[in-house]
C-alpha cells in the first residue's frame, strides 16, 4: 500500500502542472477573443456611423435630384423662355416700346 501512496503522491504534481498549463491557454484564448471582440465592436460602430453618413448623402442627393428636376420643367415654361431672351439676348416683341435710362 505504501507503494501505491508513493505512486499517487508522484502523479499529484504532473496534474497540478498540466491544469495549470490548461488553464493558462484557455485563459489565453479568452483574453485573445475579448480583445478580437472589442475590436470588432469598434468597427461594427464605424461601419453604423458611415452608414448614417452616406444615408445623409443619399437624401441630399435625392433633393437636389428634385431640385434639378423641377428646374428643368420650369426651363420648359413659355415664360421662361421669354424672361431668358428679354435678359440675355435683348429681344423684344414687335411694338414694344424700349426705355433706357440716361445716366448723368
């Protein structure tokens, strides 16, 4: 029986060595996944604020599509087109009578 003590006693210490090497991988691997996990939340929230960001631009842009659309009906108008000759180009109808301002 002495001999079996003796045999236990011997093998106590490889366990206690080899839970101690167990538990220290594993709590590598932990450590390992926290910080990987961390940072993928720090991306994941990256990603959120840029995805804010472009539907903010994507709404802008729909605006201005809106903006440029209605501008293009109205540049269709008659009286757009009258407005735009009398300006730029000078041009009147027949019979119309022209006033021009004397600077003194």
């Amino acid at each position: 029986m002495a001999r079996r003590r003796r045999v236990a006693y011997r093998k106590k210490p490889q366990n206690r060595l080899g839970m101690f090497l167990v538990s220290l991988v594993v709590l590598m691997i932990t450590i390992s996944v926290a910080i990987k996990g961390v940072d993928l939340r720090r991306k994941v929230d990256d990603r959120k604020a840029e995805i804010q960001q472009l539907e903010a631009e994507i709404e802008d842009e729909r605006k201005r599509s809106e903006e440029i659309e209605r501008f293009g009906k109205e540049v269709q108008t008659k009286g757009y087109i009258e407005d735009i000759a009398r300006e730029k180009l000078g041009l009147v109808y027949e019979g119309e009578v022209l006033f021009k301002q004397n600077n003194k």
